[in-house]
C-alpha cells in the first residue's frame, strides 16, 4: 500500500461569504459554477473574462518592449546580412532544447548561417563554460546567443567578450551582477518593461523571433508554436497571461504539426494517434511528452532532441523519436535505484527530522537527481537537495515547498557554494565536498527561521464545497473553459462532505486501486482512488469526506466520474434522535425562517449555539433531513441559497421516513 499523505485542505472559497457572481458570465454562456471559479482567480470584469477567453496571437505585447531587444535584433540581422557565423547555446532540458529549436529553426528561415551547442550535463553542468566558448571561436563562430542560460555568468562573459560577441536571453532570476554584454534580455530585469514577466526561455526565444521577423518582413511570426508550448509547459512557469496565450495557440496545433520530430514523438508516446481529434490537456504533455525528450539531456546528450525537433526527414524523426522513447525507460531504472539509495543515505545520516534534507552520494548519475529530489520531497513534504559527488565537488539539484524560497536560501549561504542559480522552487548548485557538512547545518538553521511546522503538511487547494448532484455533465466539461491547466491555473479541485459508502472494491493487477460508489441524498456518483493507502479504505457503511477532481466517462455514455485525492472518514456517530430535536427547537426560535434566511448563516447561527453537541458536518446532515421532511424548504435567488420554515407543520416529524437518517443514524 502507499504511503498515507497528510493533506491541509485549503478552500479558495469561503461558505461564510456570499459573493454574488456579476451577470456578465451570463452573458458568455458560463455556468455558475464555472464562473464562480474564474470569479475566485481573479477573473472578477468582462474585460478580464475576454482576455482569459478569447486573448489570441495579436495580443501579445510589443516584442521590442522588452529591454536590450532593438540591440539584439540589430546585431542578429547584420550577421545574417554579413554571412557570419551563429551558435545558439542552449540548456539541456526540455526548455533549453525548445528553445534551441525554436531559435534556429527561427534563423535559419532568415536566411542564417546558424548551429548549436548545449553542454553536456555530467562533463560540463549548466551554462556557459570558458572551455567551450574557446572551442566555439575556434570554429570561426562570430555570434554567440544563449537560450535559457547565461544571465548568472557575468564574470565569465567579461573575460570572453573581446573574443566573440555574446547575447544572452534567459527567464531565470537576476543575480547582483548583469553580464556586460551586446545584449541581455530576460523579463525580471528591473528596467525591463515587457508587460509579462513569467516566460520561460523558450517563449524569449520565441520573442526575439518574433521582434526580427517584424523588423525584417513587417510580419508576425507564428512558427514554432508547438515547441514554445512544449517547452513553457515542462518548465513549470505560470500559465497565465501570455504564456496561456503561447500554450494554447500552440497545443492547438499539435495534431497538423509541420515539425517532423515532435509529431514522431508525439506517436510514439501514443498521444495523438488517427482517432484524435482535439489535443488540448497540458498534463498530458507534462507527464507523456516532456519526460521523453527530458531524458536526452539526462543521461544521453540534449543535441539529439534539437536534432529530432529540427529534422524535416520523416524516417529520422521516426528513429530520433524511438532512441528517446528507449532512453527515457533507461532514465527510469537508474531514477529508481538512486532514489532507493537516498532513502537509505537519510538514515545513515539520521536527518529525517532536518527542515531540509540534505542527501549526497558517491557518484550517482547528475542526469536524474532533480527527479530523486523531486520523489524526495513528496514522501517527506521537505525542501530535498540531491548531490552527486564526484573528484571532489558535489553537484546539487534543489526542490522545495511554496513556504521555503530555495533561491534565497541557497544565496544565504552562497559563502560555502562555488556557484547556485534558478528560481523559487527549484535551482542547482556545486560546492566542495568538504563543505556539505557545513552547509547542511547552515542552509536547516536558516530553515528554522522561515518555516512553521504547518508548512510541511502539502496543500490540497480546493475550490469549493458541493453536494454530488451539482456534478452534472455540462458542468464538468464546462471546466475545459479553464485548460490548459498548470501553474497558476490548476485543475480545480472539490469537496463534498457527509458522503455515505455504498459499494467499495478492489480494482487493478495488484488491487492498489478502489472504486467506491458513494451516497448522498438521492445522488450517487462513482469515485476512483489511484495507489492506496491503508488509512484511506473505507467500507460499506462509512461517511467520508472527500477532495477531488470530476471527469467526464466516455465509456457507454457520458457520466460524470470521481478522481479521488484525499479522503477523511467520519468516526464519531453521526446523527441521534436527540441531535435532531435539539437542532429543531433552536430553528423555530428563528424569525428570520418564515420570511427566508441565507444557508450558510442559519448554518453558522446553530452551530454557535449547539457547537458544543453538533459539528458542522452533522449539522449539514439534519439540515438535509429537515429538508426531506419539507420542515425547511430551500430557495435559490440571485446567487445564494436559503431556507424557509413553514409556520405550522401538518403532522408529527416522523424520523423513520426521512431515507437520510435512516442511512445516517448510528
């Protein structure tokens, strides 16, 4: 069974608020409760709705708007003019190797003299290198242009700039010290003025392209879009803005690519095959393309997914495509061993009760400890920094919690590092290997000084609380309004409470999986729960509480099915006579009743009043019951729901025929 995680369920709504939602979503066909969503991440104009909706290509901002992008553009066109020769120098995972493509493929239709180079992983590490600057200008390379990299190599760019001519463009975050060169492009520089500050190093490629197709022709430039969302999407930036703009425009055109490479690997991973018809989920980009091509740069060389996505022969695309496909099952094995071996290194080192888990090892493969780090932190829920070390250096890959900023942790302790970059959650770095020690009680006693215990309990964010019978069809694929989906923009999650189980079994090869059919009221719904844990199987006969994701079933009709994440079950008893009549006098006692009152604040009024007989679950409950007994009558008018109570009652309240007691009481 799996590992229990222990979630903090965190609403983005709450009941306690009424917010009405503005009659615009009408307007633009969204359902309620869809709209409620947009209405909660901010979507709170129509002018902002139109943008998330319908923002297309011709909304981008002004290319040149974005600092060092006219000397830029004036250097590349005058070495196409003069014949020279051009390197892009490109990162080795799925954002460097994007951007490669993109910028080449870019400047090769201008008419480029142009190549690449990306380091390799092991041998060389990330960024620029002096050694492999020397080797580019001894091939007669007069044009140096970076793609997500260079922005932390002042130093180096200063003792090579009199022997080639070097622009960077990178999305990472600026370190004190700008390199001095013809030209640095990256967003976060404060005078920058780009409106959007969140590409990844893809989407400035894709922009530099865009700025010299407009100065050269007067056109836009759409090439290459697929790879802009393929690279934006792997590298975990926000999904908002531009960058939705970029994801979506280019998602769309996966399934008439003209890019020989990325249509084979999108085939061969069995994305898209001759029974597709829309291609519009983010996740499955994240969690069935990117990792195929990520693992050239893992444990292979990052040329061969530039050369699969610049290749215009089909047979070699098709080869390209499988040699990934073989490569990133390499990746696994070698991933599972590590991550085995780190487990085993926290005990040796008796650190699991560390803020931040620092774990090196002997020799263990660069290529894959950001994914070790990654598996790390979600067993423990802890910032897990990976070294492998090797000649006596130890080379780290970092990722954190949304609590801990691993940026500005490690440049706290930059004094025993010999070089770190990257961003708020993820980054890398090398030290001497004399130094970890030092630095793990460094980088845990600053740890101590951000972190409270309740932020290494992951976040379940939910979007709201609803009954069953709200997960009707058209609202569930209503939410494709939302995709794609990703950083920023997540895949809304749900919760309903007071759920009763009516079926559970066992699904699956190894029975790691259940499906439960769960009740409420007169609504049942079918739930799945992926990889099990103990703690969260139920039985027939348990109220649980549930988060989860709703989904469309194609399968004999449409109907709307359940993705389980987490689960509490309810323990205590749940509804007793004397419950109920206690509850019932304190309603008749309310005046407010007769003429209506809000949900949510006859709610809160009874469970000030009997808190200390009824939990909110169980007062949710008996509000039900009172609801089929037609003690209390439910209304909804302009966004809110309420209830009313009749004056006088025909007859006695009979509990045996109220199905939700029955079904509920203990």
């Amino acid at each position: 069974m799996a590992k229990k995680v222990n979630y903090r369920w965190k609403f983005r709504s709450d009941s306690d608020v009424n917010n009405e939602i503005p009659s615009f979503f009408q307007r633009h066909n969204i359902p309620e409760g869809t709209a409620k969503i947009l209405f909660r991440r901010g979507i709170k104009t129509e002018d902002a709705l139109g943008h998330f909706l319908y923002d297309t290509l011709d909304d981008l901002a002004d290319p040149f708007l974005m600092k060092g992008m006219e000397a830029a553009v004036e250097r590349i066109l005058s070495a196409i003019e003069k014949k020279e020769k051009i390197v892009i120098y490109g990162d080795y995972d799925v954002d460097g190797i994007t951007a490669t493509s993109i910028m080449i493929r870019g400047l090769k239709k201008l008419g480029a003299n142009v190549d690449f180079y990306i380091p390799l992983r092991e041998e060389e590490g990330y960024g620029l290198n002096e050694k492999a600057i020397h080797y580019l200008v001894d091939q007669g390379f007069a044009l140096l242009i970076t793609v997500d990299c260079g922005i932390a190599s002042a130093d180096l760019v200063a003792k090579v700039s009199h022997l080639i001519d070097i622009i960077i463009t990178d999305h990472h975050q600026i370190p004190p010290n700008i390199p001095q060169c013809v030209s640095v492009l990256d967003t976060h520089r404060d005078d920058c003025m780009y409106p959007y500050k969140d590409m990844a190093g893809c989407g400035v490629a894709y922009t530099v392209c865009r700025a010299l197709f407009l100065r050269k022709y007067g056109e836009r430039y759409e090439d290459t879009l697929e790879l802009v969302a393929l690279g934006t999407i792997a590298d975990v930036v926000s999904l908002t803005g531009e960058n939705r703009i970029l994801v979506r425009e280019g998602m769309a055109r996966f399934l008439c690519t003209p890019i020989k490479g990325l249509s084979a690997l999108l085939s061969i991973t069995g994305l898209v095959n001759e029974n597709t018809k829309t291609f519009h989920s983010a996740e499955q980009v994240s969690f069935g393309l990117a990792p195929r091509l990520n693992a050239a740069g893992r444990i292979a060389h990052a040329k061969y997914g530039v050369e699969l996505m610049l290749t215009d022969d089909g047979e070699t695309a098709e080869k390209l495509a499988r040699k990934l496909y073989e490569t990133n099952n390499e990746r696994r094995v070698i991933e599972k061993d590590i991550y085995e071996e780190a487990i085993k290194r926290i005990e040796e080192l008796h650190t699991e009760d560390d803020m931040v888990l620092v774990i090196d090892g002997k020799d263990w493969h660069p290529g894959v400890i950001g994914i070790v780090a990654s598996r790390v932190l979600e067993l423990y829920h802890k910032p897990a920094l990976i070294l492998t070390i090797r000649d006596g250096v130890g080379k780290g890959s970092c990722r954190s919690i949304p609590a801990f900023n691993i940026y500005k942790a490690l440049s706290h302790c930059s004094d025993l590092l010999i070089q770190f970059g990257g961003h708020t959650m993820a980054a890398g770095f090398s030290i001497k290997e004399e130094n970890i020690p030092a630095f793990r009680q460094k980088i845990n006693q600053y740890a101590k000084s951000i972190l409270k215990p309740e932020d290494f309990l992951p976040i379940l964010e939910i979007e709201d609380r609803l009954a069953l019978s709200e997960f009707t069809v058209p609202f569930v694929e209503s939410l494709d309004l939302l995709e794609p989906f990703g950083c920023d923009n997540p895949k809304p999650l749900f919760a309903a409470r007071n759920l009763y189980v009516e079926i559970a079994r066992y699904i699956g090869q190894d029975n790691k999986h259940i499906k439960y059919q769960l009740g409420q009221q007169n609504s049942s719904i079918d739930v799945l729960l992926w990889n099990v844990c103990q703690e969260n199987v139920c039985h027939v006969g348990d109220v649980v509480d549930m988060v989860f994701e709703p989904e469309i079933n194609n399968w004999y009709g449409k109907r709307v099915q359940l993705i389980g994440k987490d689960l509490h079950i309810q323990r205590e008893p749940f509804l007793t006579r004397e419950l109920l009549v206690s509850m019932f006098l304190q309603l008749k006692k309310d005046p407010m009743l007769l003429e209506g009152k809000a949900v949510y604040k006859v709610e809160n009024d009874i469970y000030r009043n009997l808190k200390s007989k009824m939990t909110k679950n169980q007062i949710e409950i008996a509000l039900s019951v009172f609801e089929e007994l037609k003690i209390l009558k439910r209304c909804h008018q302009s966004g809110t729901d309420y209830y009313q109570m009749p004056a006088k009652f025909g007859e006695k309240m009979d509990l045996t025929s109220s199905c939700i007691y029955e079904q509920y009481k203990k």
